[in-house]
C-alpha cells in the first residue's frame, strides 16, 4: 500500500470519529495515564492490516504509542491468538480501538474469504482474482486484503485497463466497433478486454484480437466450448456468480483468470477483541 495515501486514508476515518473529542474518554483519564492492551482472535482468521494499519491509527494519534509483536500480514491464526500489543497514553488507545478494530475486522474478514477460494483452486494454473467491488474509500485496503491472502487484483479503477462490458456494447452498436474506437482512443500499452456471454461475442472478439476474453455468466459446458475455441489466442476470465460452491468447477474449464466480486462485496468481518491488560 502507498503509505501516502493510506495515511490520508486514516486521517480521514479518524476525524470522523474524534470530530471534536472523545468526551467520554477525557472526562475519565487523565493526559499521564498509561495502558496496554491485545487485539485477540476471536476465532481462525488470515490476519492482515495488524502493522501497516492498525499501528499506524494508534501512532498517528500519538507516536510515543509501542505496537509490539504484529502478526504477519496473510498469516493464519487460531481462536485465543495475540494479533497485536500496544502500549501508550489511556486516552490514545481508546481514542482509535474503533477505527482500528473496524479496518482489520474487515480486512481480516476479505483475507479469510479469500484464502477459501484460493485453497479451493490452489492444484490448478488459475489465478482467483477481485472486482471493483470494494467499499468506498476501502478500495486500497480491500484489494491489499485480498493479496495477501494469495489472490490477485483486477484493475484498481477505471483508469487502469480497457474492459468492454455489455452496456457499452449495447450503446455503441457492435463488440467490433467498440474495440476499434478503444484502439483509436488508448495507448498501444493498454490491454483490451471484452466481456461476453455468447460463443458468437467470444468468436467476434477473435476476430477482433483482443487481449482478454471474459465469459459472463456462462454455464459450464458453454464456458468449455468458449476455452477451447480461443486456444490460447486471449486469456480468458470467467465471472459472474462465482461461489466456493462453483469455483472448482469453473476453474477446470481451463480458464486463466476467475474474478470473484464476493472477496470483497460479501466477506463477512472476522471477530478481533481489544483486551486491556
């Protein structure tokens, strides 16, 4: 992660929640007081975010904060397990326990889901892949999330690839227009990809020689006829509806790339505990 940008991030999360103090906070302790405390699994989790984010809350409100013993980023832990330990000023570690528990729950949580795909495919020479389907202003920590865990990025915004999707087909008139205009309009360095969900859209786009062909929502026996037709000629990414159910079976159609919008859309947000000692 750009630590430029994720400070930025951070700063903003936590004036939203500080606005003008933490009332509670400071009409309890007092500026000498001093504390330590743990985050703790609550249960099996891949850790991520424990040093590069939580830590960096914690010293961004007051850089005398210690974090001590993070765990490693993709590394999975058990129940009862010591994630982080920090010492400090009382009013500090209660002023960001919420937006730091709150970031690596969640990424936590994206970790963990994605781990589960890439376990399910891990035999086969596939790459399990996110979406732009992050949270906004999460996107970077999501999609850093989603790494390490063993997965892989699509593009991080609009900026970053030519993807033809089916509502620009549909207002331009034709994938082989579509294509042409992308070619007249971007660098020589931008990749084009199509997305299709006929095997006549997969055989137009050979015919236009685009880089990669994504086979939306396509039923298996489809999606193997699309691979073997393209041969090598494009990398091919399935998408759409994908599961930990349908994952293993999609990869063994012989597709190069699965894009999974539920990494990051639908991961649920692991249980980590702040525990004052």
């Amino acid at each position: 992660m750009d630590s430029y940008l994720l400070e930025t991030s951070l700063h903003t999360f936590l004036r939203e929640d500080l606005e003008h103090g933490d009332i509670t906070t400071d009409a309890i302790f007092g500026p000498d007081d001093q504390a330590r405390a743990r985050f703790i699994a609550r249960h099996p989790m891949v850790a991520v975010g424990m040093e590069e984010v939580a830590a960096k809350v914690f010293s961004l409100l007051d850089s005398r904060v210690q974090c001590l013993h993070p765990v490693p980023d993709g590394k999975l832990v058990d129940t009862g397990s010591v994630l982080l330990e920090f010492e400090g000023a009382t009013r500090t570690l209660l002023r960001g326990e919420r937006v730091a528990l709150n970031l690596v729950q969640r990424l936590c949580g994206i970790a963990t889901q994605a781990a589960r795909f890439v376990e399910r495919v891990a035999d086969l020479d596939v790459k399990i892949v996110d979406t732009r389907k992050t949270t906004p202003g999460l996107r970077m920590l999501e999609k850093y999330a989603v790494r390490a865990a063993g997965a892989y990025n699509h593009r991080y915004s609009l900026s970053d690839g030519v993807l033809i999707k089916d509502n620009h087909i549909a207002a331009c008139g034709s994938i082989t227009e579509a294509v042409q205009r992308a070619r007249r309009g971007v660098p020589h360095t931008i990749q084009i990809e199509v997305e299709t969900d006929t095997m006549e859209q997969v055989e137009e786009c050979l015919r236009c020689g685009v880089g990669v062909i994504m086979l939306d929502n396509m039923d298996l026996a489809t999606m193997r006829k699309a691979v073997q037709l393209i041969n090598g000629r494009a990398l091919v990414e399935a998408s759409g509806g994908v599961n930990l159910e349908t994952v293993r079976d999609i990869a063994e159609t012989g597709v190069n790339i699965i894009s999974v919008g539920g990494l990051t859309h639908s991961a649920p947000a692991c249980d980590i505990g702040m525990d004052w000692l």
